[in-house]
C-alpha cells in the first residue's frame, strides 16, 4: 500500500527492510490465484513480476490486487505471443476476486472501511471465469454464520466476478475469450452493476 493510501500515513516496507508479514501473505495469495489458472509448462523458464500498489485503500484491496493482477498477467502474456516468446496459451481460465461479508444481517459486496469495521462476517473468494473456487477467507466477528449465509455469499461474489456457474460447466474457448479488451468488459461491467444495485439495507440483487 501506498503511504498515503490509508487514513493514518503507511509507512513503506522499504524503510522496514523487509515486506511486512501482511504483505507477504497477500503476494502469496495473489500468486496461488494466478497460477490455478496458468499452465506454467506452457510459459516456459520465465518469471511475470505484477506490482499492485494500492492507491486507496478503502476496503477490499487484496480482492482489487488479484483481479487487478489477472488483467495484467493477460496483457503481459499477449504481448510475449505477438512478439513469439511463447506459442500457447499459457491462461485456461479467468480468475477474479470479491469481498464480501454481513453486516447488519445482510449479504453485502464489495464492503468499504465502514462496512469492514462492523461486518458480522468478512470474507474474501477467489474464483475462475468457470465457477471454481480457488480460495475462500471468511471469519465471523461474534455470531457464526450458517451454510445458507454462505451459499449467499458465494453467490454474490459469483455474480460480481461475472463468473458462470459451475453447474453449467466453463466458459467457450473462444479465440478472443482472454484478450485484455475483453477481460476488462465481461468483469468490470458486470462488477460495476452489482455493486451500483446494493447497499447494506438492501435485498440481495438478482443473480444471473
């Protein structure tokens, strides 16, 4: 995170010597996410550096870093075939991530500073374009919550990620199906439309 990017100034890792121990656990988050859904053989003896510098931090940065970091990588992994690094597709699916969480008793997305602080439930997932789940941080703060609560917020970070049910199986392969352009239209978009459609006090939105 940027110094400035909290409400009392972050002090750099540099200056530490070190990256912090949260630092540390969300690079190694991001990189699990990344390569559930590369075929590193197809990469070959190479290493993508993402930097994901988080200019405000206002809840859900890790979730922000990996979907953030998955546009990047297709970018990076475009570019090495149209220069002919490399021959195959290295991405076999997309991977996006959302924070979700309960707070006041209600299924929230995508929860800011405010909504984190008095959150019943926080809880981060990492899922592919075909359904799957990679990752799923959740802890409850006083009340446990209960399986159906869950099944909601899965189903509500689904919808975010514009991800496909696994029930319907994965995604067309087709020839554009991971070109950046692409990428930033069929998450961003559908992200954007959920998150405009809710608010702590409201119903949970209709899933597609």
């Amino acid at each position: 995170m940027l110094p400035r990017s909290t409400q009392v100034r972050t002090q750099r890792d540099v200056y530490r010597g070190k990256a912090g121990g949260r630092t540390q656990e969300i690079q190694r988050l991001i990189g699990r996410s990344l390569r559930a859904v590369a075929d590193l053989p197809a990469l070959g003896e190479r290493t993508i550096l993402i930097d994901c510098d988080v200019i405000e931090a206002d809840g859900s940065t890790r979730v922000t870093s990996i979907t953030g970091a998955f546009v990047a990588l297709a970018g990076a992994l475009g570019h090495l075939r149209e220069v002919g690094s490399i021959k195959r597709q290295v991405l076999k699916d997309h991977v996006a991530a959302a924070s979700v969480g309960i707070v006041n008793g209600v299924s929230v997305l995508d929860l800011d500073y405010d909504e984190d602080s008095v959150a019943g439930v926080d809880m981060n997932i990492v899922m592919t374009g075909g359904g799957t789940l990679v990752e799923v941080q959740g802890t409850a703060d006083g009340r446990p919550f209960s399986s159906v609560e869950l099944s909601e917020m899965v189903e509500l970070a689904r919808a975010a990620s514009g991800a496909s049910s696994a029930r319907s199986g994965a995604p067309s392969r087709s020839s554009d199906f991971l070109e950046p352009e692409a990428l930033a239209g069929n998450w961003g978009s559908r992200r954007r439309d959920v998150i405009e459609r809710r608010s702590p006090s409201d119903p949970l939105p209709p899933l597609s």
